[in-house]
C-alpha cells in the first residue's frame, strides 16, 4: 500500500454549490474515477487512509451566495486545505449559467483568491456544459431552456430574472471585468479548431502578456476535450493548475488524465447495474426556477401528495413553530401511508407566493440574504424533523441554494454518486455519523436541471445496497 504521504489525488474540486458539486462527482464517477464528495476537507492523510484509491475529491460548498468577505474567509481556508491532497489540477466549479455578480457569489472573486493560493500563473475558465445546453460562443453565453429553445444569457427568461443574481449580461470577459481587475483572454472557437498546440501556445502568450485568465469558448464536445487535454498538458510545464468552470469538465478531464497514461479507464463502467426501488420518496423544493416548476406540477399530477408551504409565513415569529409542526405531521403521515411527498414554496417564477414573501421580508426590514436564510434553515428543519421521524431512503432536495442549507441539518459528512438520472442531478449515497442517515439516497438537483418527469425517474431508479459500493474503508 503506498504510504498517505505520498499519495495524491489526480484532481481536487471545489463546488459553489450542492447540486453542482454532485454534479461534477457525477462526471468524474461516470468516466471511471473513483471520486467522493466532503462537506468539510479532511485532512491528506486522513482522507487516503478512509479513501485509500480515491482519484478526484470535490468539496460542496456554499459560496454561490456568499458576499466578497464571506468568500474570502471560505476559500482561503478551503484552498488551503485543498493543497494538502497534491492534485496536478484544482477546479472551482461554478454553475454552467455563470450567475454571479461584484457582491454576491463573485466568481472572479474565486479566481483572484485561488490564482494566489495555487500560485497558478493563469486560470482557464470553462463555463460551458454542451450536454446540458450552455455554450460559449466568442465570449457570449447561452443556456437552453428546458428541451425547447435556446437562449443568449442576459434574454434567458429564468437566469435574467434569478432573484439573488439575475444575468444582464452575456459577454462573460465584461461580466468577469465587474468582478475582478485581473486581465482576461478569450480562446475562441476558431483558436480551438486549430488544435491543441496553438492553443496552448496561445496561454503561454497571455502569460508573457500579464493575462490572468483565460475565457474559452465551447460549443461542441469537441471543443471541451480539447480545453481539457490543453489544461493537462499546461500542467506538464507547471506543478499544478488552478481552473474553474462547469460540472462538464469532469469528463473532459477524465478523459485527458487517461490519455496521458494517469489512470486506466475500468471496463463496464457504463453498464446499468440491477438494484432495488428505494419506496416512498420524499421531495422539498425551495426553487422558483421554471423546469422546477414543471416537475413539480408533473409530481402533483402523478401521484405525489402535495404540501403548498407559505414561505411568507416562515418569516413571522409568532406561529411558526406551530406552522412547522404542522407541516411536519402532515409530511410524516403520507410518507407512513407509503405516498411520495413533494414539498414547495413557489411553482415557478410567477407564483403570487414569491411576491407575498419579498412583501412581508420588507415589511419585517429582512435583507434578501437574511429572508433566504431564514426560508432555507425553516426547510432544513422540516427536512431533517423527517428524516429522522420516518424509515425515509430516498429523498430529492431541489434548488441550489436551498440544497447547501439542508444539507447543513443532516450531518452528512460526504457523498459518493450511486446513479444518474438523466445530466447533472445523480442519486447519492449519503455517509453520516447518525446511522439513520448514513446510506441514505439524496438528489441535490439545481433549479434549472432535469426532465419534466425527472421526479418519477428517480421515484423508480433502481440502485444497489450502499454496503456493496461504499469507498470507505472501516
């Protein structure tokens, strides 16, 4: 056995939220790496000894809400903990609709915090996700709406209206200017098309010339492998690299991390596995994003009970614990009846609710962070009241914020992907020191991810026990 001081990590990733971090260990997982999430880093030494083969590690965090200051006390310490794993790359995932702006969940923030902390000396910056519908096209972002249609960023009719950091914007390299004062690049598509040589001349370039970071066009796979294979071969010339970027660069980097000899691809790992239907599910939802909106209504059609919360009402001190209670009971009936459950504050971005909430926030001088913190930790409560009052197995949290938020009430202290269900939302196994928790199935899905039935494709997803596949070593 190779000794903890020597083992390292192939890649090391940081997600700025829940649903995207699954997201990425997804990508990572199905182009055969081992991989698990964290919570909170471990120590080196103590990570190779629970997760001796372990090749890419993520971390999930919460960042995509957090202020300049709040991001720069997390990724330091963060970052910092992450050098101890020794990966030739280091991604900071960030969501592949790059919503963010100068004061909340700054991604060029990210990038000038872990530009120092890696002494990279430029960061590629991939936002792109083909597989989901978001491309980059000289500079400019787009992003699908459901399976329909296709839109520029700051005209997408959800993303322009994100009630934390609505996009205005599309040309990315202004959108990062906004956010940070280092110099930007763009590798566009025709750069790319030229092959890997000229591109990774063209990074040396933006080096000698004081470029910080380097925006890459995507609008095919094609384009995403190369980028990778490109970043992998820039990490031949330095001791490591700093990237940041979408979920979908965790196969783009398999793939260039097997090409170059770093692990052998296991075979069948794209074979679908026999399991068992984990009976009944248990859905909450704070999300307003439209494809949620859908699900939801898809849920409530097809047999699911469904619990309108009054997110306003969460806001009052007086009667909301009787309210909760409430819900809670009504939740723990159906599920011991054996009924799935879906539990949501808005369906949609018209919902009145959403209106009623922002109202009685004004009323009672709440900021927006403190009213979303408030809502998150009262579906955290209810969420973890739940779990712990039933014999639930398989649970679906939707919404990126408020995932990051329950999460925060299950002691989860890691996650390792056990299925996917279509792109970008797989079912996870759940690793807990509270035994009615550890083994557990929990979806972090984002608001705008999945297909109008994804609800009841993972009510019937079939996995295998947790004891057959666990990573850890007891």
């Amino acid at each position: 056995m190779k000794s903890h001081k020597t083992q390292k990590t192939l890649v090391t990733f940081y997600g700025d939220d829940f649903t995207g971090t699954a997201a990425t260990a997804e990508a990572f997982t199905a182009s055969g790496m081992s991989t698990i999430i964290l919570t909170e880093p471990l120590p080196g030494d103590k990570l190779f000894e629970r997760f001796p083969d372990i090749k890419a590690v993520g971390i999930a965090g919460t960042t995509r809400t957090m202020t300049c200051d709040q991001l720069d006390e997390t990724l330091k310490r963060v970052f910092m903990d992450l050098k101890d794993y020794r990966s030739p790359v280091f991604l900071y995932k960030v969501c592949s609709t790059f919503d963010s702006s100068p004061e909340i969940g700054s991604i060029g923030k990210a990038i000038e915090i872990g530009k120092n902390v890696f002494s990279t000396r430029i960061v590629p910056v991939l936002p792109a996700a083909p597989r989901l519908g978001r491309f980059t096209v000289f500079g400019h972002h787009f992003a699908a709406l459901g399976q329909t249609s296709i839109h520029r960023l700051d005209r997408h009719p959800s993303m322009m209206k994100h009630p934390v950091t609505p996009m205005n914007e599309s040309d990315l390299l202004i959108h990062l200017s906004k956010q940070t004062s280092l110099k930007s690049g763009l590798i566009n598509i025709f750069d790319l098309d030229r092959g890997e040589k000229h591109v990774l001349s063209l990074l040396n370039e933006f080096v000698n010339d004081g470029i910080s970071i380097a925006l890459f066009d995507c609008l095919y796979e094609r384009h995403l492998m190369l980028a990778s294979k490109v970043m992998r071969k820039f990490v031949s010339q330095n001791e490591s690299i700093f990237i940041s970027g979408s979920q979908e660069l965790g196969y783009g980097l398999s793939h260039a991390f097997a090409e170059s000899g770093d692990f052998e691809i296991p075979a069948g790992i794209h074979t679908d596995i026999a399991g068992t239907i984990k009976r009944p599910l248990f859905v909450i939802s704070g999300s307003c994003a439209t494809v949620t909106g859908e699900q939801i209504l898809w849920a409530k059609n097809n047999g699911f009970m469904d619990v309108e919360l009054k997110p306003g009402d969460l806001l009052q001190a007086k009667g909301h614990d009787l309210y909760l209670e409430q819900i809670i009971d009504v939740i723990i009936r159906h599920l011991s009846n054996n009924n799935p459950v879906i539990v949501h504050t808005a369906i949609g971005m018209d919902d009145p609710r959403i209106g009623i909430f922002e109202k009685r926030a004004r009323a009672l001088s709440l900021s927006r962070e403190q009213a979303n913190e408030m809502l998150g930790n009262a579906l955290g409560e209810i969420t973890q009241k739940v779990v712990e009052h039933t014999s639930l197995k398989r649970l679906v949290v939707m919404g990126g914020d408020t995932s990051g938020r329950v999460q925060k009430y299950l002691d989860i202290n890691a996650l390792q992907v056990a299925k996917s269900i279509g792109i970008a939302a797989p079912v996870c196994y759940a690793y807990s020191r509270k035994k009615y928790i550890n083994g557990m199935e929990i979806v972090f899905k984002g608001g705008q991810i999945g297909s109008v039935n994804y609800l009841g494709e993972v009510q019937n997803a079939k996995t295998i026990p947790f004891e057959e596949c666990s990573l850890e070593v007891i």
